[in-house]
C-alpha cells in the first residue's frame, strides 16, 4: 500500500516551497581603504541561489559576484544605493526577489572629542562624546580616572551626565571602539572641570537681539566662546539698523554668574570697541537656558533683549540638516515701519561642493501693512566656519549670514545694505519635521501663540489658545493688550495646510499665514496694517494645573522689543506650585535700566476646560496674575509642564511684553 501511494501520479510527491525573498535590509559599511567583505543570503525558494545588481551602482573598488559576496576596498566615501536581484533554481519557472540595499563608505574612525566642556557646580550636566567614520555603533568606556561626585557615563551612549557636587580638575582617559571586524579602538585623555556658579556660561554660544536706539531697531546675530571664569575670549557678530551693517565683527568680553542663576556681561565690539560695546543683566535657569536685557534708554543708549544658546559641535557638511526648513522673523523697512516675513526652503547639500544649495523657496511678507504673497527664490549657503558657526546664505539676491545653532536651528540676519529692496531682519529658522502627511492632521490639539504688533507707536501683544482639530477647524481664545488696554476675544474659523506646510485661516482679522515646523508649532504672519508677527508653540501635554508652575522658572523678553516705548526685562520667579509665586526681576528701557525690582503673586492655572482640546473653545493652562496689592499684573499659559517646563506670561502695563520662563 505504501508503495502504491509513493509511486501513484506523475512525479514525486510536491514539495511546499516557501516563498523567496532576500534576508538582508542592510549592509555593513565599509571603511575607506580596507578590505570589506559581506554576503548576501535569501530565505525560501531553492537552492542554489544567483545573485545580481539590477539598480544603481557599487562604491569605486567594492565588486558583488553572482554567489552575492561583496568584496574589494573601497575607494570614496559616500551612500550607494542598489538593488540586489536573487534567482532560485525552481524549474520549470524560477523564482526571483529584489531588495533596495545602501552601502555606505565612511573615513576611518576618528575620535572627534579632545576636551569636554566646563561644568558647574550643582547644575545639571551632559556631554556627548564624539566620534566619526569606522563601523557604527560605537561602545565607550571610562579606561582611567574617577567622574566628580554626582556625574554618570553611559558606555552605550557615550554620555557623561549628572549634577556635580564637587568642584575640581579630574584627568580622565576615554575609549571609543566601532563595529568593524576586527574592531578599531581608540583613546583620548582628558580633564573634567567643575567650576562655581560662573561656570553655567562655558563653552560656544550663539546669540540674537533684538533692540533700539535714536528710536530706530537694531539687530544683532553672533557668537562667542566663554571660558567658564568670566571671560569671553572670543566671538564674531553682524550688527545691523537702516543706516548701517557691520558684518563679521570681533567680541570679547566679561562676565560673571551667581549661584542664583543671575548675572551680569559686558561686551565690546570690534578692536577696543570700535564698532561699540554694551553692559547686559543675564538670568540662567539650571536646564540651560539664558536670558539677556542690555542696559540702555533706547535714545542716547542702545537697549533691548535677547537670548543665548548653546552651540552643538559645529558640522563639517549639511548631511544631518537637509531637507526642508521654516522660517520667520521682524525688523523694519527702509523708513522704519515694521517689517516681518515668513516662509520656507529646501536645503540641500551642493553636488561637486562642501556648501549646500536652497531651492523650492517661498516666502510672505509684510510691509507696514503692504503684504506680498508666495514670492520664491533659491540660493546657496555656505558651510559653518569651524570655530564660530557663521556662514553666509542667500535668498535670491537678498544676502545674509548665518548662524549654526544645531541640526535643526539656524538663525540669519540680512546683511545687504537696508533699501526698498532689503528690509532689516533677523530670521529663526527651523528644520522642518518630517511628517508621513504634510495636511491638516499636523494641527492637531492646543497651540499657544506669542504675538506681537505696532498699533501706530504703541505696543501690541496677544497670548492665544488655539483648539485645533485635525479637519481643518479651529477655536481660538486670544487676551490683547493695546497700549494697557486689555480685551478678549474667541473666533473660529478653518484653516488649510498645504503640501510645504504653509497654512492660511479663515475667521481671523489679521488673516495669518502660518509655516509650519512641528505639530501645533511654528511661525505666524499677520497680514493686518500692524503687522502681527510670532510664533505658536505645542501645550504639552494638554491638560495643566497650579502645579504644572513650580519651582524656580528663569526668562525674560522675547520677540520684542517691536517699538521704542516698550521696557523689557529678564525673570527669576519661584512658584509653589499652589498658586504663590515670588521673584526678583530686571527692566530696561525708556525710563533705563532697573535692577533687582521684586514681586510677589498669586496664579490661578485654568484646568477644567483642558477636556476640550482640539473639538472647542478652551483656556486650558491660562492664568491671571495678581500682585499683593490685588492689581492683575500679567496674563500667562502654561505651555509646557513636562521638562523643561515652560510658562508664557504677558504683561498689562500700558506698553506691554511678552515674557518666557523655563525650568
């Protein structure tokens, strides 16, 4: 019976045979000038195999046989995309497979680290350490020397972290190994230093401001390095109003830091100050963050605010910030009506060139009131300069330089001579995210806008809410403040996203433009005789409460100021978390400049409409604040009270401001 079954039909008994496909979805990457050597392998199907490449092409020196084994060495860095193709051996029809393969040649491994920045005692720490080519991922180790007490090292990320608590020198030796095989491995010997509180200002900055003097905006972009003892030992900046530009001007400085996070600079422009000087009051809050007022009247004496941020590792090539960007920002025109503009650009690195190019540009502006719609533009943008991170970039024939801040933040301030042609402006620019649809559903919950505007000389601010609700819809709160007049108003409306980002609304009387960044974030354009201009930032998470503000929060004045009226300040205010605030702030402006002024406050978070986000009107996070004579003082959002938390307050003087504290 057994032999009947096997022999019944024609043939042997079928063999289920599973279907082919190709195992691999990556490559190892080779290392210039060594051997490389990979193999291919397939599942399913029958062997033997046959392997081809049916797309793209190998790296110059790498070759692939039909057994699927890479071999050679290769001889220029880069990507090479193919496509592999395997062929099994069924008969009568064979089966075939393909799959999209990227072999990656890089430079020899480089240990990029050769000395760690400053820490400060009882401030949180963290530095990346650096490392370049070879066979990624790298694993790191501590080889010899003992971390200051409170400081971590992740072997896996090669990240020093923690809160000193001691200060001191501490000589350390690092190790770096890749993934080659045989591995590379590599050392560097190094000193960790914990200095006191002036150490929370050591390493390499970028910085803007924005600011007045003889009633005409100034601008200024730049950067430096400090020292960590109160010393800025060197630094480049382009300073700009309607009568003039300095560009690639010199800064040195001085100054110094208290445990409290304040503190106080001085800086000279040019050789001996020959391009000018400025005495600034500063605020730092222990996650990082820097503040800064210059110390003036706005008429005889330069004033106005500004921040500080660190600066990352400055890049050798645009491999890590291509692709698309939004920006936005305000200055003046040639007859110094306010001016601001917004948009967005391709960035791509130059083929045959270590620069980029800018392509797909399109930009909205408005010109006291003057608005011009999808202008575009392309241009070419030079790469960091290795020390300062400035660059230069235009935008058709409108010419900037540029700051590196990180992958994903710039900063460019024009640099052309102020005409009809050339506004004065400082832009901020940020990397776009990239979203699998770039359509309504990327506004989608709570965003918090930070307005400002010129109502004919007087100072024009507004905190929103935006409800938005992933279909077009939105429900918006806005508190105004119009030269100390105070009102509130609730439109809704819709709003349309575009394939760049760029959205526009209905419903709302300065008819803004908006590009966007991220979810609920980015850069808003009013077109509106005032020229309203600002940002929306994310509510994270979308519900919030009196403890969502606690602690110490550290700011002061941003986007502003917008007209020669206003008095900026920076903040170190201490909440409870229980509704009680109190803190020490600094103010300059016409009156001049005013140190260590105090107040005491009550707050109120705004929670039970927090249920509402993204389907109707809500105030979630809003607070009245009231000082000790019960007089209203401010009107804040909570936009953040994950880390680091974030808090937006604006003022209700008669020339108000919009202030931002962090954590």
């Amino acid at each position: 019976m057994a032999l009947f079954l096997s022999g019944c039909g024609k043939g042997s008994v079928p063999v289920n045979v599973l279907p082919l496909v190709v195992a691999n979805t990556s490559l190892p990457v080779a290392v210039l000038t060594k051997t490389y050597s990979a193999t291919l392998t397939a599942n399913g199907g029958v062997g033997p195999y046959t392997w081809a490449i049916v797309g793209g092409t190998l790296p110059s020196g790498i070759s692939m046989n039909s057994s699927g084994v890479f071999s050679g060495m290769g001889t220029t860095t880069g990507d090479s995309k193919i496509t592999v193709q395997v062929t099994d051996s069924q008969k009568p029809v064979a089966a075939v497979a393909t799959q999209s393969l990227t072999l990656t040649v890089n430079n020899p491994l480089v240990l990029k680290t050769t000395s760690l920045k400053i820490a400060a005692i009882n401030v949180p720490y963290q530095v990346s350490l650096q490392a370049t080519g070879g066979a990624p991922p790298y694993i790191w180790k501590l080889l010899s020397g003992t971390l200051p007490a409170g400081l971590n090292f992740s072997a896996q990320y090669g990240v020093i972290y923690g809160t000193p608590t001691v200060q001191g020198s501490f000589p350390l030796t690092i190790q770096v190994t890749d993934s080659e095989n045989p591995a590379v491995t590599l050392q560097q010997d190094l000193t960790l230093t914990v200095g006191g509180s002036v150490a929370r200002l050591a390493g390499n900055y970028t910085f803007l401001f924005r600011g007045f003097q003889n009633g005409k905006q100034v601008l200024q972009a730049g950067s430096f390095i400090a020292d960590g003892t109160g010393n800025i030992s060197s630094g480049v900046t382009d300073i700009a109003d309607t009568d003039s530009v300095h560009t690639n001007v010199a800064v040195t400085g001085t100054y110094t830091v208290d445990d409290t996070g304040h503190g106080t600079m001085t800086l000279m422009f040019g050789p001996g100050g020959s391009v000018g000087s400025g005495t600034y009051q500063l605020v730092n809050s222990l996650a990082g963050y820097w503040s800064f007022l210059e110390n003036g009247d706005g008429q005889s004496t330069q004033y106005g605010s500004g921040i500080i941020q660190s600066q990352n590792p400055i890049p050798t090539d645009f491999s890590n910030s291509k692709d698309n960007w939004v920006f936005g920002g305000y200055g003046a025109d040639s007859s110094d009506n306010r001016y601001a503009a917004a948009g967005s650009f391709n960035l791509q690195t130059a083929t045959g060139s270590q620069g980029g190019t800018i392509g797909s540009g399109v930009m909205d502006s408005n010109d006291h009131g003057t608005v011009t719609n999808n202008t575009t533009f392309f241009g070419n943008i030079s790469l960091p300069d290795a020390t300062t991170g400035r660059g230069t970039v235009n935008f058709g024939s409108a010419n900037f330089a540029w700051y590196y801040i990180d992958d994903n933040d710039f900063m460019a301030i024009g640099t052309d001579t102020v005409s009809t042609a050339t506004p004065l402006i400082l832009y901020n620019m940020t990397k776009q995210t990239t979203f699998i649809h770039v359509d309504n559903t990327i506004l989608n919950g709570n965003g918090i806008t930070e307005l400002t505007a010129d109502a004919g000389g007087a100072s024009e601010t507004s905190l929103g809410l935006f409800s938005l609700d992933t279909k077009g819809n939105f429900w918006a709160t806005f508190d105004d403040n119009t030269g100390g007049t105070l009102t509130q108003s609730t439109p809704t409306g819709t709003y349309t996203v575009t394939s760049t980002g760029r959205t526009t609304f209905t419903g709302l009387p300065d008819s803004p433009i908006f590009y966007i960044a991220n979810t609920d974030q980015g850069y808003y354009l009013g077109t509106d005789a005032n020229v309203t201009y600002g940002v929306m930032e994310q509510q994270r998470p979308p519900s919030q409460a009196n403890s969502s503000f606690v602690n110490t929060n550290v700011g002061g004045t941003i986007i502003g100021p917008g007209v020669p009226a206003q008095t900026v300040e920076v903040d170190i205010f201490k909440a409870d978390g229980m509704g009680n605030m109190t803190g020490t702030y600094d103010t300059s402006g016409p009156n001049g400049p005013m140190m260590g002024l105090t107040i005491t406050a009550t707050y109120n978070v705004e929670s039970s409409s927090c249920t509402n986000t993204g389907s109707t009107f809500n105030t979630c996070g809003r607070f009245p604040l009231i000082d000790s004579n019960n007089n209203q003082v401010g009107i804040g959002y909570i936009v953040a009270s994950l880390s680091p938390q974030r808090v937006v307050i604006m003022t209700t003087s008669p020339q108000p401001v919009i202030n931002a504290l962090q954590q």
